[in-house]
C-alpha cells in the first residue's frame, strides 16, 4: 500500500499529446501537427479565464453605463430645475424691483399728503379764541348801516352751513391721521413667540408679491385720489377768510347791533374791529385780488380784496396801504398798517367779511 502512494506521489508528468494530420489531396506530403494536452488544458484555462474576466468586464460596463445614463438623466433634470428657479429668481427680482418703485411713489405720496395736512390752511380754525376788551386799546368805527333783520340772518344761515360743511371735511375720516404707521413698542414683559416654521416655496412667494403689488396699485390709486381731493380743499381752503388780518390784536367791536361808539344809540356794525398799535401790520385774511385801495367814506383808507365765490373781505381804518388793484395776494401777506382814518375813534382795523355781497359775521370763517 505504502508503495502505491509513493509510485503515485511520483508519477511521471502527463506528456500526452494530440497529434492532427493534414492530408492534401494533391499527393503531396501529410502535414503532422502534435499538440500537447498540457498546452490544450493551458489553454482551456486562458479561454475560461478571459471569458471569465470578458463577462465581468461587460457586466461592470453595463452597470457603469447605467449609472452613467440615471446620473446623466438626473443632471439634466437639475439643469432644468436650476434653469426654471433662475426664471424664477428674475421673475421675482423684476416684481421686487416693481413692488419698491410702487413703494417709492406710495412713500412720495404720503410725503406730500403730509405736507399738505401740515399746511397752514388745514391747520385747527382759531374761531374759539376769544379775544379780550383789554382797556389798552379801545378804537372802534366804521359806517351805521341800518339792515333788515330777516336779511343778517339769512346772510348768517348761509354762512353757518359753509361753515358746518367746512367742519365736516376736516373731520372727515380722509383727513385723520392714518394709524397704519403705529408701531407698537416691544415690552419686556411680554416675549411669547412661536407658530409652525413653513418653507416657502417661489411660486409661494411671487403669488404673495404679486397680491402686495396689487394693494399697493389700490394704495397708490387711492391715495393719488386722496392727494387730488387735498389740493382741490387746500385750494379752497386758500380763499377762505380764515385768520385774523391783525394777530395779536383786541376785539374792541364785534359783529351785529351795538351801542354807538358815539354815543347815538345803536347801530349796525357790519364787521368785527381789532385794535392795535398804529403802525400795527393789516395782513390778507386769504388769497385773492385787490379790487380797491383807497378812501371809502367811513372806512377811511381801506382795501377790498375778491376771494372768489361770492367771498370779499375788506379791511378799513388804516393808515397806509400797502398794495394796489389789481394785485394778486397770499393769505397772511401784508397789505396795509393800522390807523384810525374815516369814522374811527383810535388805530384799528374794521375788518369785514361779505358772502354775495352781503355782510357776515367773520367769525364765523376764522
């Protein structure tokens, strides 16, 4: 037995071999081609090796490919979605760019509305002041006009509802202040915040941005309506009588039946008169155009200014005139010095409001 395992374990090498024979037809010599058995298995095991190493080469280039191909499909989906959020991104960046124009002419407009609210003519009427008889001055004048009673106060009528539909405009809710701009201060005692976080997405946000730039259009619009409506009441507002001709002087005579400053019963005095100083300015109550300066009987050196609808204003007693016919003047402008010309008892001046050429109480208008 032992000796069969050491013939075996020295075996001779497998020397076999195939040999080929190629016979020609022609007569010629046979060709012999041996080919060992060892080169055949050689070969054998080359061949299944390269298919081998063929096969996982293919299988590898495959599965490259395929991978290739899912990452050349999911680039191109990110190009477009890269491609679609840059679309976006501009869009968004015009309607920003939009939005802050619209907020430019929205913050304009404000300015101006403010400043118009601001102007002096919108200011709070001073027909509450009541202007002391202080013993200083006591001058006092003007013609004696005896009216009807029935005609002063149908005069005084029109003239109270001009004065309530001036109220209500300037109490009307256009002409309040705004409580939009409020900020409320951040107090320390109170902190709670919270609320689901949400993303966002683009479209999300150009729909938002195309709501706000909706309501800023309305905004702009309404406010560009409330900007017109401003101008049109400052304009009127700008003719209206509405401050004194003389403004820290005394009433010394109101409007209405008095006790004649010279002693002859009553009269009629168709104006307020407001002592000063001589010398003392006389300034226009409201825009308008000199109509007459010069001498008018009792009135002495006076001015006649036209206001337009129906309103005149006239200014007497005084002791130099500063403007001429013809003139166009502002409200507050000077336009003459107080004196004590025509019927006059010391340096004041009778000023006097007429609505259609009929005398009313100007108080009424301050």
């Amino acid at each position: 037995m032992s000796r069969d395992k050491q013939a075996g374990k020295f075996a001779k090498p497998d020397n076999r071999e195939y040999t080929l024979m190629l016979v020609p037809h022609q007569g010629e010599a046979v060709v012999k081609i041996r080919i060992p058995v060892k080169a055949i298995k050689y070969s054998v095991a080359t061949v299944c090796v390269v298919t081998i190493l063929m096969t996982g080469a293919i299988i590898n280039y495959r599965h490259t490919v395929k991978t290739a191909n899912a990452d050349k499909s999911e680039l191109k989906h990110l190009r477009e979605v890269n491609s679609s959020q840059n679309e976006q991104i501009e869009q968004l960046a015009g309607k920003t760019a939009k939005l802050q124009q619209d907020m430019t002419r929205l913050n304009v407009l404000d300015s101006e509305i403010r400043k118009i609210l601001n102007s002096d003519e919108l200011k709070a009427s001073r027909s509450g002041v009541t202007r002391p008889n202080l013993p200083g001055h006591d001058g006092q004048g003007g013609p004696v006009i005896q009216a009807q009673t029935s005609v002063i106060g149908s005069a005084s009528d029109t003239l109270q509802d001009v004065a309530n539909v001036r109220e209500k405009i300037l109490n009307s809710d256009e002409l309040k202040a705004s409580r939009s701009g409020a900020i409320r201060p951040t107090s320390s005692g109170h902190d709670g915040q919270g609320g689901p976080a949400i993303h966002a997405q683009a479209s999300e946000i150009g729909s938002a941005l195309d709501t706000l730039q909706n309501v800023a259009e309305m905004r702009e619009k309404s406010l560009a309506e409330l900007k017109l409506a401003l101008i049109e009441l400052n304009a009127q507002l700008a003719v209206t009588p509405s401050i004194w001709p003389n403004d820290d002087g005394v009433v010394t005579s109101r409007f209405g039946w008095r006790q004649s400053p010279w002693g002859m019963g009553s009269d009629f005095h168709p104006g307020i008169d407001i002592a000063n100083d001589y010398g003392s300015p006389v300034v226009a109550a409201a825009d308008g155009e000199v109509i007459y300066s010069g001498w008018i009987g009792g009135y002495g050196k006076a001015v006649e200014i036209r206001h337009g609808h129906g309103i005149n204003t006239i200014y007497g007693h005084n002791s130099e005139l500063a403007v001429s016919v013809g003139q166009y003047v502002k409200k507050g402008q000077l336009i003459a010095y107080m004196g004590s010309t025509g019927n006059s008892t010391g340096p004041h001046v009778h000023y006097e409001v007429r609505v259609n050429d009929t005398a009313v109480n100007p108080a009424n208008f301050l």
